[in-house]
C-alpha cells in the first residue's frame, strides 16, 4: 500500500505504510500532516487515521503493534476483476489465452464475497497476466505479420 | 489527477481513433491485422472470429451486417468499452472507488458459458447454427 503525503507544502511519497508511520513517529513527517492513498477520496490528516492514529509520544510510551491489514473482510472494496478487458482481448485476439483470463475473472468477486480476500487478489492477478500475455502475444503477432507483409511487399516491388 | 496517467490515457484513445479511421476507410483488403490463428490452424471458428469484419461494417454504418458477422460480439464489445472506459476513468483519477459495471457471480457465470456455448454453437455446420458463423 503506497502513501502520499505533504510536507513543506510539497507532495512527497509515494513510501510504504510502515515508513510512513516511521516518518511520523520520528517526527519528521508531522502527525497532522495530509495524508493520501489511492482509493481515499481525500486528502486528510493523518492522525485520524487508524494506521496512524498513535503520535510520536504514544508511540514512545506504547509498545508498537503490527497494524492490520486493512485490506480486511468483505466490507473493502473488491479487487479489480479485469472481466471486460479479457472479453474484449478474447475477441481481438482470437486467443483462447483470453479463456483463462475470463474464468479467473468471474472467480475474483465470488472469493471476496466469501471473506476470501488473499484469494480474491490472487485471482485478480492471475486474470490480469492472462490479459497481459494475451495481449502481448496478439500484438506481437500482429507486428510480426504487419513486418511480414511490408517485408513482402517490397520484395516483390523489387522483383524478388 | 495524475498529468502521466492521462497521457496514457489519450495516447491510447488517439491510437484506437487512428486504427478505427484506418479500418473504415481502407477496408479489410488494407488491414494490417493478420487472420485468426485459431481458423487458419483448425479450420473452426473461434469466438472472435468475424470481429474486423464486424468493426469495418459497423464504422461504416451497416449495423444488420456487422451484427451477423458476430452477433455476441457486436453486443459485448461496445458494453466492454465502455465499462474499461470507466475503470480508465477511474484510474487516471487515481481513485479506486468510481461508478464501475459489475456483474454478480451469477451474471459472470452465466457470460463465462454464453462465450462457450456460442463458440461451440457457430461451428456446427447446418442451418440454423450457420447464422452464427462469420459471413464471407
């Protein structure tokens, strides 16, 4: 999970939650700085957050805690599904490379819904490199016959 | 709003504006697109097949004719643009969060064996399966 956060004015980041939560309890980053991720709609500051809630006093005085993920539960958002981007490379491509991608696709919301979240991101990505390999392969194929027909061509013009 | 992310963004659209106009006024005869792999090894449709074709008759106007050169496609594809359309949207916004088309697992199921069965379907070789199949 990448942060983005103010400093000086300045937007700074992006760096991982847990430097982030370094930077705040060492100071060095305010602790009502603003603070952002993607996925927040908003700016806000950071000590009304619950990852980074405890300052830098509550931290001296407080053992620190492994935070949790907060990817938690069905209440998150679910991972993006790429369902629509399989189809449409399942159709352009003519690659039965983009059946894969549509299978795991349709098993991203099903596992999420069932508090599976370290599956559900698992098919997320799975259907997001098929796409990409089905994609990649389509277009590679495409510039190779694309090379093909203008080698050809010339060839030809050139009576060979 | 990420100025990189928008770049991509536009980038891709002015590339697919460029191959669309390209289809449309040279026609297949000029497509740079190679024939299906899939046809050319196997002889059988796939359920693709019949898209560029489909994309050329649609971009110039006969809509009846694209539709039977792909009939699940021509409806899926325009639906498929537009909601990658919406998660471009979203991405280039760096918000996660935006208006997005999902579909139950029900409706997913039932779009995973539709593809299967209209690929099965279009390569029976009779009437009325043939109706499916790519026109020449």
């Amino acid at each position: 999970m990448n942060w983005y956060y103010s400093k000086d004015g300045a937007q700074h980041g992006p760096v991982t939650q847990p430097d982030l939560q370094a930077k705040i309890r060492s100071g060095e980053v305010a602790h009502d700085a603003l603070v952002w991720r993607e996925g927040m709609t908003d700016w806000t500051a950071a000590h009304q957050l619950a990852e980074f809630a405890q300052g830098p006093l509550a931290a001296g005085s407080a053992p620190y805690t492994t935070p949790v993920s907060q990817l938690g539960g069905a209440a998150g958002a679910s991972p993006p599904t790429y369902l629509w981007q399989a189809i449409v490379v399942t159709l352009f491509c003519c690659m039965p490379l983009g059946i894969p991608a549509i299978v795991f696709a349709s098993k991203v919301d099903g596992l999420h819904a069932r508090g599976d979240v370290q599956g559900s991101l698992d098919a997320s990505r799975k259907a997001k490199m098929w796409c990409l390999w089905s994609f990649g392969i389509g277009i590679g194929f495409i510039a190779l016959y694309f090379l093909l027909v203008v080698v050809g061509a010339t060839a030809s013009a050139s009576g060979y | 709003m990420r100025a990189n992310r928008a770049l991509w963004a536009s980038l891709l659209v002015l590339g697919l504006a460029i191959a669309a106009f390209h289809l449309r006024q040279n026609g297949l005869e000029a497509s740079f697109l190679p024939p299906c792999l899939f046809h050319k090894t196997t002889g059988l449709h796939c359920v693709g097949c019949g898209m560029t074709r489909a994309t050329h008759a649609a971009l110039n106007g006969r809509f009846t004719e694209a539709f039977f050169h792909n009939p699940l496609g021509v409806v899926l594809l325009p639906v498929a643009l537009f909601a990658i359309s919406l998660e471009i949207f979203a991405w280039v916004r760096g918000r996660s969060g935006g208006p997005r088309l999902r579909m139950g697992r029900r409706g997913f199921w039932s779009l995973v064996s539709l593809i299967l069965v209209f690929w099965v379907l279009r390569n029976i070789p009779f009437w009325p399966f043939t109706i499916l199949a790519p026109g020449s």
